[in-house]
C-alpha cells in the first residue's frame, strides 16, 4: 500500500502565472494553424479550450502562494471533478481506513501536481469522447495506454530523481493526445493512417507522415500550445518519438519517449499500431541510468517496477472514466 504523500508544490521549477483563455471553444480564425496542420485538420470550426475551473486551477498551483483551502474553492465549482478528486483519494490503491470528505484534505494527501494532473486529464477525456472504435481506432485502448504511460513517467521520474515528478506524470497522459484529436476532427483521414499502419507493419508517426503530411506528436504539442501548458511540457509532448531535439527540457522529453516504449513493451492498451520503436540513442545518457544501476538497454528491470504499480493505473483510469468507487456521502 502506497503511503500519503505530502503536499508536492515544488514551485522552484514552475513556470510564471499564466493567463488562461475562456472555455468551451475558440474560433480557428483567432488561432494561428500552422500549413501541415491545416491540411491534415481540414476546416475545423472550433477548438476546444481548457474549463474555467481548469485554466484558473493550473494558474493557481503555479502560484507559490497558493494553499490547499485556495485550490478547494476553485475545485468546488466544478461538482464532476470534485467527484473524481474525492474518489481518487478514497480508493483502494491509497487505503486510508476513514473516508476523506473535503476536497483541501484531499489535496494535501495527493499533492497539488496529482490534482493537476486530473484535472487536465479529465478535461481532455471529456473534450474528445467520441471514439467509438468504427474507424478501427480503439479509444478504450488509447487511454490505457496514455494512463499507462503516464504511470511510467512518474516511475520513471522518481527513478532518475527528476524534479518534477507531477510534470512527468501529466506528460505522460497527455503524450498521444494528437491521435484522439485526429480520430474527432478528421476520423476519415486518421482511419486511412491505421489501415497504412496495419497493412505495411508501419509504425503510426510514419503513417500518419505519409497520409496527413504531419504527426500526432506536432499537433498534441500544437494543442498544448493552444492550451498556455507550460512551453516544456509541450515539448516532451511534440518530441515524445525523438527526444534528441529537446532543448527546454531534454530529460523530460525523454522520460516520456521511454515511458511510451515500457508500455508499448508491455502492450499497456494501444495507440492504433502495434510496433514497438527503437530506444532514442540520446537516452540512457540523457537520463543518466547507468549512474542509477541500469545498464544500456536494460528495460526488464524498468517493466519489473511498472507491473508492480499497475493497480494505480486502474484506479486512475477507472475514476477518470466513471467506474470508480463513490465519493464519500
């Protein structure tokens, strides 16, 4: 059983304040559409935006002086996610033998970048639940394995003393969300680029090259930016398949490429292919492994720690998608 954790607000590498648009959708004539993604997106109406209670939430956890009781009032307007937040932290993966029923005592245990992390996951998996699987794209399949990705970021981060576990965490769910855009704005385009990836063996970011003319990992780090995410974070999300060209945050970036291998190792969930990449070059040196006891290559002892984990991924995703256990009355 995991013990709490205490309040994880590490504002020493948080990025400044920022200011958050206004939710539900943008029209595309405000936003800047960069060629590639305008002709693989066609003519997209509206974008979606973070929630209110979602953009002020991250610009408050970016705030060091932010407080458990501050977060909660912000939480508290959206009654859906104080659900989620409260199921999360009274599940079986934490054990704890009283029900906790205040959303600031739930934030205290899990931390501010875990509260973070929900709530932009829930967001997303709210803003692109439309994939009904006819297309031959699995959405079911495509969050198992977002949420298993994310799992091993954070084992990951711990592992190479990242400072920044919450960060990884949420880079990790959020690594693949150009393909769940691409399956809502254009399921006909993104069906071809699964029948190409299937047929040739190919794998999906080289499929989605030759169909679209652009990737799923340009466009979630596009979205990103649509999103005011933190520059770094976009980052790791648009270089998740070659880490190499990171320059914000090259560990980052790295953390998620090989979290997105562990679980495609472990065939954690699908993202529409089933090949597995090559290690980057640039990541054992990046991530100093070897200095932490793993040699080159040595991913066994890397998917040892993540089969050990996986009841938190569960629990995360079941809660994400409704299924968890109930908050307390």
């Amino acid at each position: 059983m995991r013990k709490p954790t205490s309040v994880n607000k590490g504002h020493a590498y948080r990025t400044p304040t920022r200011f958050y648009g206004r939710p539900g959708s943008v029209s595309v004539s405000k936003i800047k559409i960069p060629a590639r993604l305008e002709r693989a997106l066609g003519k997209v109406s509206n974008l979606p935006t973070l929630p209110t209670v979602v953009a002020n939430m991250m610009s408050l956890v970016d705030n060091p002086r932010t407080s458990a009781r501050d977060l909660e009032r912000q939480i508290s307007n959206d009654p859906a996610l104080t659900a989620k937040i409260l199921r999360l932290v009274n599940s079986a993966y934490y054990g704890f033998p009283n029900r906790i029923g205040t959303v600031s005592l739930a934030v205290v245990i899990l931390g501010f970048d875990t509260v973070k992390a929900m709530a932009l996951t829930v967001s997303v998996f709210n803003m692109f639940d439309n994939g009904e699987g006819k297309n031959g794209f699995d959405a079911e399949a495509f969050w198992e394995h977002s949420f298993g990705s994310a799992l091993a970021a954070e084992i990951l981060s711990r592992t190479v003393r990242y400072r920044a576990k919450g960060e990884a965490f949420t880079a990790g769910v959020l690594h693949d969300v150009g393909k769940i855009a691409l399956n809502y704005f254009v399921k006909d385009k993104f069906q071809k680029v699964i029948s190409v990836a299937v047929r040739d063996s190919m794998h999906i970011l080289d499929a989605e090259q030759e169909v679209l003319g652009t990737t799923h990992a340009e466009i979630g780090g596009w979205l990103a930016q649509l999103w005011n995410l933190p520059h770094h974070l976009g980052e790791a999300i648009s270089l998740h398949h070659d880490p190499s060209k990171a320059k914000l945050d090259p560990v980052l970036a790295s953390i998620v490429h090989l979290a997105d291998i562990l679980c495609r190792r472990r065939q954690i969930g699908s993202g529409g292919d089933e090949t597995i990449p090559e290690i980057a070059p640039c990541t054992w040196p990046t991530l100093r492994l070897r200095s932490f006891g793993f040699e080159d290559g040595d991913m066994e002892a890397l998917l040892s720690q993540l089969d050990n984990e996986m009841d938190r991924m569960e629990a995360f995703s079941s809660i994400i998608r409704g299924t968890g256990d109930e908050p307390p009355k």
